[in-house]
C-alpha cells in the first residue's frame, strides 16, 4: 500500500500534523549498494557511518549490524555508538574539537582517534604518559590540494613542518600506533576523487615502512536522486560505481600481490550518500493565499525542517490531496510553499504547478541529510520521526515529537 491523504492524516492526528518518515530498507539497500561498488575492486572496502549527518539511532545500530564503522566527531556522537552497542574498535573520531576524557575512554577501550591538530596531539600525548601500559591508536587528518578550490581548515597541511612534527611526535612515543592516514573534503565533485586516492597512497608510502591499517578517503559523495533534484545541479551526478572507480583501482593497484589481511582498508565515510533519500518529510497545507497576484500556501513545516543549508534547491514532491474536499482543489500555477516560522525567506519549495487545497500533504522526499541534526529549535520543536511500513500498513515510532520541555528544562525561568 502506498501512502495517501488518509494515511498521513492517520500519522498526524497520533504523532503530530507533519513528520518525518524514515525509509530504513532505502538506507540499507544504499549502504550494501556502496560497499558493494567499493567491495568489487578494492575487497577491503569498508564504511564509517558519518553519524553527523543523521544520527538517528536505528541508522547507526543498522550500520553497525551489517559490519559498518561509526565516524564520530564529538563526545556526542560518541555516546551515542556506545549506546547503540557500537564495540570501541569500530569507532573513528574526527573533528576539529574534541573532549579529552571521550578521547581517552575510546582509546583506551581500542577505537581510533585521528588527530586534527596540535591541540589533539597535546591531549593524546598526556593520555599515553598517563597510561603507558596501553597501545594507543591513532590515525592522521592530512589536509592536500585536491583541486576542490577550497584551502580547507581541517587536518595537517602535508607540505607543511606542522605534520613531520606530528609524525614524529607520535612516532617517538611508545605506546601510540599510528594506524592509519584520513582525509575528507566536503566537495562532492567526482573530480577530486582521483586526487584524494594518489595524495593518500602517497603518503602511505612515504610516512610508512609497512602497509597502514587503514586508509580514510572521508565522505563527500552524492547520494541517489530523483530526476528533477538531479537537474538542478550543474555537474552529472556520478553512481556509487563512479566513486568506486575514481579510487579503489589505485587501491588494488598499490597493493597487489599483498595478501589481503595485509592490505589497508579502505574506508569511506558517507553521509548523504546513505541517508539522503531515505527519509522524506510530509508536512500538511494551512492555508493558500493569493497576495497581489501571487499564489502562496503555508505549510505545517518549514525549510528549516528539511534543508536548514538553506541549498535553493526544490527538493522532490508528491501532494497527497484530501479526498473529501477534491471539489475544493483548485489549479495553480507557480505557487510557493512557504513555511511556519516568521522569516520571509522561509520557503520549502517554489514554483508548483498543480492542484491543492487546503488539508492536502506534500511530501518532500530526500530530506534525510543535515535535517533532523540542524534543525533549530526556532518557533515550534522539531517534528516526530516515523517509519511506515507499506506492507503491514503499520507505523512504527522512531523518535516522538519534541515538546516544550525537551527545550525549555534548561533554560532557568
Ligand atoms: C570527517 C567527515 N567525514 C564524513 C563526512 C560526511 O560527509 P557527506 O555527508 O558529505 O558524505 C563529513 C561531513 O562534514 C566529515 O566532516
């Protein structure tokens, strides 16, 4: 059965009038679809769940049940893969800022820490003398041009004296393993691929007498879209096989004729690309106005609901009209959905042409990255997170809508 007016009402009335609807079969079939494109080249392929991106707690248990890692960057996030029962060894903690007890529980419990800058190497340094009975492992944030354009903030410049230092540093003190090398650069382009896979497989051979244990090509790919979505962006945008293919060949490559438990892995670390298109947000039509010749609806929802990013894009959508007032839909033509908060710009889609009325839903579909995680809580909490299951008609609670007091029991009054 698939959703309709009825359904979402159903949703809506139990749940709170607009929601999210996570579609966890999409993120698993996404997440094997990826390690498989990466698996067929490069067999020790593996992916760390950027869990900033939704961290929705049955995503991060799913990851880790089909063998995936947890890429955490924060003390936050942290928590959160020890309580979806995540074992130490398959977390990796990134990030600029990082707290030091967090640091020290997880390397002492056998993750991986990657350092990001002298501040991370300070604490690390203190933890090994504090504890120098346990073998540390840490890995490298290494910052090189990959011809994005962009110089960015994160990691060690390579060419610079800063990471030789680093190395050293590390090198010099007993119990630290410097286990692996990791990077990540936010463009999605296809083009800085290559790039990443040559500067890392570089420094490899340059930083290391044996193979590292692992090899992070960070996230920074795009995730499957529908047609319209796909035609707003002025690049192709490339499959899972077209990462695959940009990297894991240098991988195979380098590494040939080593036995494969002596081989890197390879890990990536995916956000959008998993998570993008399983999750859409339904939000309900208050009100439609007609200001100056201009059409304008009002939705139970805002853009801060499904792209706080603010991206200009139109995401996907689907109106699910109310069945008991289709003599009430009128056409329309260029209408914009405006959101509930008091911004002007608050618009969630622009330009609809079609039937509406008030009562309909209009479902955004691929809402699932950087939504429910940046959602401010400006003007209303966030909405309820549910899965529906087509099959059984049954919907199942993933997270309750937030109420008054999730916000306000930290405010003194
Ligand atoms: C270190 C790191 N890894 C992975 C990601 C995930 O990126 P994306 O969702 O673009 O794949 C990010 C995003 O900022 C990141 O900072």
């Amino acid at each position: 059965m698939k959703l309709s007016n009825r359904i979402l009402n159903d949703i809506g009335n139990k749940y709170g009038q607009s929601f999210y609807i996570l579609d966890s079969r999409q993120f698993i079939t996404n997440y094997e679809e990826l390690q498989k494109a990466f698996r067929d080249i490069y067999p020790n392929s593996h992916i760390a769940y950027s869990y900033k991106t939704n961290y929705t707690p049955k995503l991060c248990k799913l990851v880790d049940q089909f063998g995936g890692f947890a890429e955490v960057v924060s003390d936050m996030e942290y928590n959160i893969a020890l309580k979806v029962g995540v074992m130490p060894k398959n977390i990796f903690f990134n990030g600029p800022y990082k707290d030091s007890s967090a640091v020290e529980e997880l390397l002492l419990a056998g993750g991986t820490v990657n350092i990001d800058s002298d501040f991370d190497l300070q604490i690390i340094k203190e933890i090994a003398s504090k504890h120098p009975e346990n073998e540390l492992s840490v890995g490298i944030r290494c910052n090189f041009d990959v011809k994005d354009g962009v110089v960015s903030r994160f990691g060690f410049d390579v060419d610079g004296n800063e990471f030789i230092t680093a190395i050293s540093t590390i090198c010099e003190i007993s119990n630290l393993k410097l286990n692996g090398l990791h990077c990540h650069f936010a463009t999605r382009s296809i083009e800085t691929w290559p790039n990443r896979a040559e500067g890392m497989l570089k420094l490899a051979q340059d930083y290391f007498d044996e193979p590292p244990s692992f090899i992070s090509l960070g996230g920074g790919l795009y995730g499957k879209m529908g047609e319209s979505l796909k035609a707003q962006f002025d690049v192709e945008i490339p499959t899972y096989e077209d990462y695959a293919k940009a990297v894991a060949p240098q991988f195979r490559d380098f590494y040939k004729g080593l036995d494969i438990s002596k081989q890197p892995m390879l890990i990536i670390e995916p956000g959008s690309a998993l998570v993008g298109d399983a999750m859409k947000f339904a939000a309900k039509v208050v009100s439609i106005k007609d200001i100056r010749g201009k059409k304008i609806a009002t939705l139970a929802g805002s853009i801060y609901n499904i792209n706080p990013t603010l991206n200009k894009k139109n995401p996907p959508i689907t109106v699910y009209h109310d069945e008991n007032c289709e003599n009430r839909q009128l056409e329309y033509e260029n209408l914009d959905f405006g959101g509930y908060t008091c911004i002007e710009s608050d618009y969630l889609y622009r330009g609809f042409n079609g039937k509406l009325a008030v009562g309909d839903y209009v479902v955004f579909d691929n809402v699932g990255s950087y939504s429910v995680v940046l959602k401010p809580p400006f003007i209303l909490p966030n909405f309820a997170i549910v899965e529906y299951d087509y099959e059984s008609n049954s919907v199942n609670l993933i997270k309750r809508r937030e109420n008054f007091d999730d916000l306000f029991h930290t405010f003194e009054f």
